[in-house]
C-alpha cells in the first residue's frame, strides 16, 4: 500500500501541514482536492495553513488509500521545552524592542510581508529565550535554539533562514549586548532544480483555458516571465503596446523594469480588455479589485485537469519555462537576467542546469557499445 508522510512546518512565515509522497498520480489527484492545497518546490510536497480541520479533511481523503505516516504530529509539545510559549511570558522590555524593530524595517522601507515575517521569527525566538533579557542572548543560544527548536521540529531551511535575517537585523539595531551578527552562521540550503515545461506542454495548458480572461493571465505569465504578483498588481497604464514593453513596478526588491511585449501577446490582450473592459488593474475580480491569488491558482489547476500532464504544476512554472525557451532559443543570459528581474546573474545560470539545448548533443559511450 502507498505511504504519505504529514508533518508540521513553517512556510513563508505561517505554520502549515506538510503532505510528501513520491510521485504518484493517484495521490496527486486526491491532494489537490484538499481545500488551500499549494505545492511547495522548496519543501517539496504539497501544504496547507495548519488546523485541526485540515488534518481531518487529510484523514478523510487518503486512510482508505494509503498509510499515513503522521508521528510528528501524534507526539504531544506539551511537555517539550520547545513547545510555543504564551506571548503574555515576554517581558515589558522585550515586546518594546520588538514594536521598535517592526518600526525601524518600516522606517527602511521593508514590504509587509518581510515586516510580518521577520517580526514572527524574531518573536518566537525571543519566546525560546523569554526568561532572558535580549542584552544577554549570545551567540551560544542561537546554536541551540536550531537545534532544539527547528531541528527538532523539522522547520525547513527556508524557515531558519528567516530567522538568521531577523536577528542579524535585529541585533544590529541593538546596543550593549553579547550578540555578534558577524558570527551567525546561515544553514546550508538544497540546490534545487527550476520545474520546467516543455513548449508542448506549455501550449496544453493554454489550449484548454476557453475562459479568454483566464487565458490572457495565464498567456501573459509565461509570455513575459512573470511573477504571481506582478501579474495580479499590473495595472492598464503599466501597457505600452506602442513600444510594446510591459512596465512592472516596485516588484521583488523594489525594482521597476520593463519587459518585451509580441505582438501575438498584445492581440490577445486586446481581445481581451474588449470583452472586460478593466477599469484600474489589468486583471481585476470583483468591484475592480484587483485578481485573487487563490482564483488564478484555480484557474491553473481547472486547465491542467483538462490536460494530460500528471505533474505539480504551478504558475511559477511558466516563468521557469519562458526563462529556460528564451536561453534555448539563443537569448543572452544577461538580457534574461534583466527581463526576469534578478539582482544577481548566479540566480539566472540555474536555467543553464536545465536547458536541454547542450545536453541533447552529448552523446552517451553507451551508444558506442556493440550489444
């Protein structure tokens, strides 16, 4: 019988309910029936925000066809010294250094989500540690708190990163205290792989998508390499279809860049604003609020059943795979560096690992053996 593994972690700052099995179709089906499901490639399963709610709803869905190895989860925190502490615990002090921190990323000009996310990890390690004062953390206790804590609950490495960019940032902000931010050492991360469609596979999903608004997001996505968000904060101004440029603001980083527009992309977005007429946003829901996150993961998941592939695709997909056809179609890495928008060129040679362009013209010595 097929087993799946359930374990509780933190995903980009929330506590969720982690689903692993190998790849099977039949499991990969049942998981995307469980209601705010999303696939993780860094944690490499399927999650969900954590409730009593979701687990049962796991419960009901696979007992009857598999074994679900959920120890993690049976083993009671109660008594562990890991366990979450009250927030009323932490003294006056510390929820004032906190409040001051939260401040000062506000005063940088740090997005919510980092503020949010950074604060969370900040609190739960001051929570660890909430019979000291912060001037008598150490170095010593960080050690501890990730092996005792996050180890020790199988966090992810994503999560204890985001706990080293809390206290480095935190700490320096601090006076008079034990901690040396230039000691803090990061954990050492899985190099993963980007997912990426074929150009088959990608005319597929678009084919099955008849909804034209669900199709101009999707055909968009993977035509300009765009990020989730950038999609859904695109705005009708940020379209120069005489230059045929697309202008995305203030994304990843605070950076503005502009992107090459076909003029098959700028038909269809056309046909498009014709039918819908949009009044702010390029892709708006209801009361032209700008495009749900959830609604445009469901318009996905709706095209891929009416196709034949059976893998965990996600939207970031179709970014992967633009980055990956443009280097296979000659494209210079740095004119993809800039139209993905990445600080770095280390981040864009990833798609070198995956272009099949090189890879194809080796030939293997096996083919070379008479048998």
């Amino acid at each position: 019988m097929k087993t799946i593994s359930i374990n509780k972690t933190i995903h980009a700052g929330i506590e969720v309910v982690l689903i692993q099995f190998p790849f099977d179709n039949q499991l990969g089906n049942e998981a995307r029936k469980i209601k705010n499901i999303r696939w993780s490639k860094s944690l490499k399963g399927w999650y969900a925000p954590y409730s009593m709610a979701v687990l049962n709803e796991i419960k009901n869905i696979f007992e009857s066809i598999a074994i679900i190895n959920a120890q993690p989860l049976k083993d009671s925190l109660a008594s562990e010294r890991h366990k979450k502490i009250n927030a009323n615990e932490l003294s006056v002090d510390t929820i004032s250094s906190i409040n001051a921190f939260s401040r000062w990323l506000n005063s940088k000009r740090y997005s919510q989500n980092t503020i949010q996310t950074y604060t969370d990890a900040l609190k739960t390690f001051l929570l660890y540690y909430h019979t000291k004062t912060v001037n008598e953390i150490t170095n010593e206790d960080v050690i501890e708190f990730n092996n005792s804590y996050i180890l020790a609950k199988k966090y992810s490495a994503s999560y204890q990163n985001q706990v080293v960019n809390a206290l480095k940032l935190f700490f320096s902000t601090m006076q008079h205290t034990c901690f040396d931010v230039n000691l803090i050492h990061r954990p050492k991360r899985p190099k993963l792989l980007p997912n990426v469609l074929s150009k088959d596979e990608v005319k597929w999903i678009l084919e099955s998508t008849v909804n034209v608004k669900h199709k101009a997001m999707l055909s968009l996505i993977y035509a300009c390499g765009l990020r989730r968000s950038e999609l859904l904060h695109l705005k009708i101004t940020h379209l120069d279809t005489q230059r045929k440029l697309l202008i995305i603001k203030q994304s990843k980083g605070r950076k503005d860049r502009v992107i090459p527009l076909s003029e098959k992309i700028i038909v269809m977005l056309r046909q498009y604003y014709k039918s819908y007429k949009p009044k702010i946003y390029l892709f708006e829901g209801q009361s032209e609020e700008k495009y749900s996150e959830r609604s445009l993961a469901s318009v996905l998941k709706r095209s891929l059943q009416k196709t034949k592939i059976n893998k965990p695709v996600s939207l970031h997909w179709l970014r992967h795979s633009y980055a990956t056809h443009l280097l296979e179609a000659g494209t210079d890495l740095r004119y993809i560096q800039e139209i993905l928008g990445h600080s770095s060129s280390k981040t864009t040679e990833i798609y070198t690992h995956v272009s099949t362009k090189s890879l194809q013209n080796i030939k293997s010595p096996f083919d070379d053996l008479d048998i």
